[in-house]
C-alpha cells in the first residue's frame, strides 16, 4: 500500500515532459509580449508593468530550474523542450 501511494506520488510530482515544454514555451512567450508591450509604450515608468515583468522572468526562472530535474527518456518531450530551451 505504501509503495503504491510513493509511486502516485513520484508520477503526479512533475509534469510530463511534453506538456512541460508547453507550459515552458506558454511563459516564455508571455514575457515576451510583455517586453515588446512595454517597449511600444515608451519608457515611462510603470511600477506595475516593471512588477509584471518580473515576476514573469521569475516564473520562467523557476521553470528552467524544474527543467534540470526532468526525466528526459520521452524524446518527443525532449526534444520540446530543447527546441524552446535553445531559442
């Protein structure tokens, strides 16, 4: 019983690969808009636009450090996340 709950728990602990590379793709491409929204709005000082940024940097951040721990054997997901890795 115990080694059933440890395997749903190390299953359920970080997300497919595949699916993990959308999601890594999905927050780079939100900084990006943000960036380029903030660059045709000029350079006027917005603390709440600067605070999105961010936090937005912070997330992707956080996502390329969860990469590191990935288990690469699914070589479509693999090679997903390279692909939005190496941009």
């Amino acid at each position: 019983m115990a080694n059933n709950k440890e395997q749903a728990l190390e299953s359920s602990a970080l997300p497919d690969v595949t699916r993990f590379a959308l999601m890594l793709q999905d927050s780079y491409n939100n900084l990006l808009g943000k960036l380029e929204e903030a660059e045709l709005l000029g350079n006027d000082e917005d603390d709440a636009r600067e605070e999105e940024i961010a936090q937005r940097e912070m997330i992707l951040g956080e996502l390329l450090m969860m990469a590191l721990k990935l288990d690469y054997g699914d070589e479509i997901g693999r090679r997903k996340v390279f692909t939005v890795v190496s941009k």
